[in-house]
C-alpha cells in the first residue's frame, strides 16, 4: 500500500488521500490528478461542516471557494466585514468567532442543497475549541464515491 498523498492544493494541511489520485509527468515537473475532484471536494465540505470542532480559517477559506463567493459575498452573508473575513482566512489555525461558525456551516449546508448535512449541523451541539482542529484524515475513493476515515483511529465517516 502506497503512503497517503498529502492534498494540499486544497488549502487544508490535515486532508490526505488514500487512493483515487494518479502521479504523472508534466512538463512541469511532477504532477497529481485526482479522480471525482469534485465529488472529493463535497465530501471534504461535508465533513468540515459537520466536525464537532470551530472551524479555523483555511477551513472558512475553502468553504467560501466551495460557495464560490467573494469574500465581500460571505461577509454579507454572515453579517460581517471583508476585513474580518480576510483576517479569518490569514489566521489558517485560529477558531473562527463561534457565531460566524454555526452561520457559516448552516450557509454551507443550506446553499450546498445537502439536506441531511444540514439536518446534522442544526442539531449539533456547538462545536468546541478543541485546540488543532482536525487531526489528520484520509480520504478513500470508492465505489459508492469518497468516503473518510481518521488516519489514527480507523473510524469511518461518512
């Protein structure tokens, strides 16, 4: 079994990839491409929104992307300024205001039309600010689509 390939292209420094990548040649130098990017992408968004920690800036930055909108747009959104926004986003491993959490996973779910995701972080309870946010986690391509599990423990999610 190879090494979990590190995505991070993806601005989150705790998201591997077990499989469903291939290594290639470019004229560039080395290159990944990754099966069902997309589909990865909702199942990394899924996960952050329903993790039972604050969320911290890189995760608000690629939320916002996977919004894809500006970051005067989620401001709007949240009630906020682009300046805080932008401050959120430099701060990478810094908990976001707890307020502009619960808001912002809700916006997630709610906009990403992932009912059951929303369901899940409306009946959460709020998250804590467990110190590190997530902890390493290794995404698996499968037949049914990608699927998560914590490097360390083995646990599955879904």
């Amino acid at each position: 079994m190879t090494k979990p390939y590190p995505h991070r292209a993806s601005g989150l420094d705790w998201v591997y990839l077990a499989n469903g990548f291939t290594r290639h040649k470019t004229p560039y130098g080395p290159g990944v491409s990754i099966a069902r990017a997309d589909a990865l992408h909702e199942t990394i968004a899924a996960q952050i929104v329903t993790a039972p920690w604050r969320l911290r800036g890189q995760e608000v930055r690629f939320l916002r992307a996977m919004l894809d909108v500006s970051q005067d747009g989620l401001a709007a959104a949240l009630g906020t300024t682009r300046a805080s926004i932008a401050r959120w986003e430099a701060a990478r491993g810094r908990p976001i205001p707890g307020t502009a959490d619960r808001a912002l996973r809700l916006l997630y779910a709610v906009k990403a039309a992932r009912r059951g995701v929303a369901r899940r972080v409306a009946e959460a309870p709020p998250a804590t600010d467990r110190s590190g946010g997530h902890g390493r986690v290794v995404f698996r391509a499968t037949a049914e689509g990608w699927q998560t599990r914590a490097a360390k423990t083995g646990a599955a999610a879904a």
